[in-house]
C-alpha cells in the first residue's frame, strides 16, 4: 500500500474551528471585490484581517485539548507543505536582504548600476516599495496557512472551491450585466477605463479576466469531480433519472455559473485572458487524459461539451468574434502610427530587459518598476507606465537572478505536484483539485507574458490560495465514509 492510500484510511475530526473556516471563507470571496485590492490601504486591511485570523487559529489549536488529533493532521500537513512556504519564507527574506544598508563599497560590487549616495545604502532603490512588498509577501504567506490550518477535510476543500467559484461568477455577473445594460459603474462611482468592456469590480479588464481564468478553473475541477459512475447506462429509466437530476441538481447549477463566468471573459474582450483559457483548458485536458490509463466516457463527453458549448455557442453568441479580432490587430502595422500596434508593450518588455542587465543579480529592489524604469524609458513613448505588461520581466528585474529562483521553484513544484494528484490521488475531488490547480498554473504562467496579474494583489492572493489547495489535496487524510462515497464516482 502507498503512502497516499495509508493516509486516505485514516481519520481526521471534521468540526474543530469551524467559525475560523467560515470566516476564512468569507474573506476569499471579498477579496476581489474592492478594486482587486489594488491599493495599498485595501490589500493592508486585508493583510490586517488575515494575520488576525491567523493568530486567532493558533491560539485556538494550542488552547483547546479537543484539537489534538486537529494539531496532530495540521503539522502533518505543514511538512508536507515544506516546500511552498520555504518558497514564500525565502521571498520575503530577499526583501529584507534588500532593506538592509550596505557601505558604498560593498553595494557598488554586487549592484554596480544602482545609483549610490554616500555612506550606506540599501540594495533597493526605493526602500518603501519593497518594505511594502514584503509586506505583502507575509499577507499571501498568511492565506496560505490560513488554507493548511482549517481545510482539513474533503468538505471543507470543496467549500473552499466552491467559494471561489462564487466570487468568479459574482465579478462574471456584475461585468456582464454592467457591460450588457450600458450602466458602466464600479462599487464607488462611475468607469474611466475600458468602459463597453466587462471589467467586474477591477479597473483593468486584463485584470478581470486573469481572475476569471483561475475560477474557471477551480469551477471545471469541482465539475469534474462531481462526474458519477454508480448508474447503469444500459436502462434508459436509470438515464432518464440521471438526466432529471443533473438538470435540478448542483451540477447544473455550477454548470450555469461557469456559463456565466465565460461570458464575463468574453465580454472583457481580453485577447490573452480568453487565449490563456482556452489553451489551459484543452492542454488540462490532455493531461488528464494521457495520466488516465482508459479515460472514462463520462470525462471525455464533459471536456468536449465545455469547449463546444463555451467556445462555440456562447462565444459566438456574446462577442468572440470581437476577442479574435483584437489578436488578429495585435501584429497589424499602424501606417499612421509608424508602428505595430501594441508596440508600446514591446518597447517596455525590451527597456525592462535592459533594465534587468544591470540589475541581473540582486534586483532592483522588489516593488521598484515603477522607480527604476524611467531612466530606461523610449523617448517617443508617450504613456506612462507603473509594471511592465510581463511578470516574469518585472520580477526578474526587481528581484534579480538569485531572487526569483524562489518563485520558479514554486511554480514548477506545485505544476509537478498537481500531475501527481491526478495520478496517484483515488478520490475525486482530490483530482479535480490537481485538475483545476494545473489548469489555472497553465493558464497564469501564459497571461503572465503579457500582462501584470500577479501585481495586483488579490489575483496573486487567489494563485496563492491554488497553489495551497494543490498541496492540500496532495496530503489530505480521508475519512472513512469519505473513501465509500470515492467508490461510488469515477476516478476521474
């Protein structure tokens, strides 16, 4: 017997901090809400709420002689989860090596090109700015625990999926009747930008549609686990029962909240964020196929009905046309213009570059773009520009090339980890979980090439939160009345 199917015959108590979970959950889905937490007083606030939570939780696992079990699955569960908060722990502490002040001798060594005053300085040339980005570090440190500490049970990951699938079809929901109904207003007053476009509650649409991508993501996971083998297909009275209790059952209802969260990345119009959907939905399916040794019928009907029905039918219906369109005009030479059309992107993306070179080993300074990059700015580039339209530039720049290592290992890490899952894992939702988890890492790491999403704190806060429930399903003890309802669904 493996090691996972030893853990998935043990026992775990299923109430312990139970309103510490709902609270936790509450939070999730509000985080969005407010701008995406783009400002700096809002995602402190949130920061503020989580840590509070967070002792909260620990206060109550050390108190209470009820948790021991509870204490003894939770520290199984951090070890297990050694690797991402190793990760987010060597993220922060590059931000303080960074506030640290250096003699001028020494700084001019390892950060040539950093303009240095006389006496000490920090490697950071904007010492605020990274302070702040630390700060925000530990506030995404915190969710994370946050999520290994209380989900602590095949219930509560899926009320945790479930509420983040809610808070995409909320932001869905408001775009799209925002956008549809010509009533173009945020939570505190009317849109300046990108107005016709459905937007949610963020400001920037591209915004809007990476955090759609990732509940996507979760949603179709959730479905997918949610498949049933237990019905005789050869009786047409057993089908026709099936078929009235899909149509009033909760698979409709989640099928009708991922309808919805398409047609809010439709309308958005954003050329990656429907691209990065799409291709991370055929290539998690892929996948998902290839680590099943004979794919259930079931599964391959659900993947196709999901690219027909969402890419076809409400696509076409609701604008997609306009979605290719916009790609098709993204290399197009404007004669006017003297120039490709997006080319302003491309002049960051190659001044960033630069910027990087003189920045390679220890960064900028996390947080520093936006002070760093106008002495590399293009003289006939008219737009101001606070990150640039690639993550990967914007942190290899602030953090240099020994700092980001600690976001590959992360991302590559829980990429592997969610393969296993839907391999070695036996039950259901703990594959749609790896499911969702690779789906969304896929279709982050492709948007992230072109746009800024891991900037803006509350989408960072939800891939965050993935990456924590990819290692919860890797680790999570079932119970056994868990392990006879597995036997009733496909090993999806």
């Amino acid at each position: 017997m493996n090691t996972h199917n030893k853990a998935e015959s043990g026992a775990v108590s299923e109430r312990p901090l139970l309103p510490e979970f709902y609270l936790f959950c509450a939070m999730v889905w509000a985080l969005p809400i407010p701008v995406g937490l783009n400002r700096d007083w809002l995602w402190l606030s949130a920061a503020a709420f989580s840590l509070l939570l967070l002792a909260l939780t620990l206060f109550r696992l050390s108190q209470s002689s009820s948790l021991i079990d509870a204490r003894l699955s939770t520290r199984r569960r951090l070890a297990g989860s050694a690797v991402p908060l190793s990760c987010l722990g060597l993220i922060m502490l590059v931000c303080l090596l960074q506030l640290i002040p250096l003699p001028e001798g020494l700084l001019s060594v390892i950060s040539p090109h950093r303009p240095t005053p006389e006496g000490w300085a920090p490697i950071s040339v904007d010492p605020m700015a990274t302070a702040l980005r630390g700060l925000q570090t530990l506030f995404f440190t915190s969710l994370f625990l946050l999520a290994v500490l209380l989900v602590s049970s095949t219930d509560r990951l899926r009320t945790l999926m479930l509420t983040m699938v809610l808070a995409g079809f909320f932001q869905a929901l408001y775009g799209s009747l925002m956008t549809l109904s010509g009533i173009e207003w945020l939570l505190l007053g009317p849109k300046e930008f990108n107005t016709g476009l459905a937007t949610g509650t963020y400001i920037n649409r591209n915004h809007f549609a990476g955090f759609l991508e990732m509940t996507l993501a979760v949603g179709i996971g959730l479905l997918l686990s949610q498949i049933r083998s237990d019905a005789n297909p050869g009786e047409w009275k057993t089908r026709l029962r099936e078929i009235i209790r899909w149509i009033l059952g909760p698979k409709m209802r989640l099928r009708l909240c991922l309808v919805v969260m398409v047609i809010g990345l439709v309308l958005s119009h954003s050329r990656m964020g429907n691209g990065g959907f799409f291709i991370s939905l055929l290539v998690a399916s892929t996948a998902a196929l290839i680590l099943l040794s004979k794919a259930p019928r079931p599964l391959i009907i659900l993947i196709v009905s999901l690219i027909v029905i969402d890419l076809v039918v409400v696509g076409t219906w609701f604008g997609f046309e306009q979605v290719v369109d916009r790609i098709q005009q993204t290399a197009q030479y404007d004669e006017l213009a003297d120039r490709h059309n997006d080319q302003a992107r491309l002049d960051v993306d190659v001044e960033t570059w630069a910027a990087f070179g003189d920045f390679q080993w220890t960064g900028s300074g996390a947080g520093t773009f936006e002070t760093v990059f106008p002495a590399y700015r293009p003289y006939d580039l008219n737009a101001s520009f606070d990150h640039a339209h690639n993550d990967y530039l914007e942190l290899a720049l602030e953090y240099g090339m020994v700092g980001v290592l600690p976001f590959i290992v992360l991302l590559v890490s829980a990429i592997i980890r969610s393969l296993q899952i839907q391999r070695r894992r036996r039950h259901p939702l703990l594959r749609g979980t790896g499911f969702a988890g690779f789906m969304a890492l896929v279709a982050m790491s492709i948007h992230s090439v072109v746009d800024f999403n891991l900037q803006i704190p509350a989408n960072a806060a939800y891939l965050v939160l993935i990456i924590a429930m990819i290692w919860i399903a890797g680790s999570l003890e079932l119970k056994s009345k868990e392990l006879v309802h597995n036997r009733k669904q496909l090993y999806y």
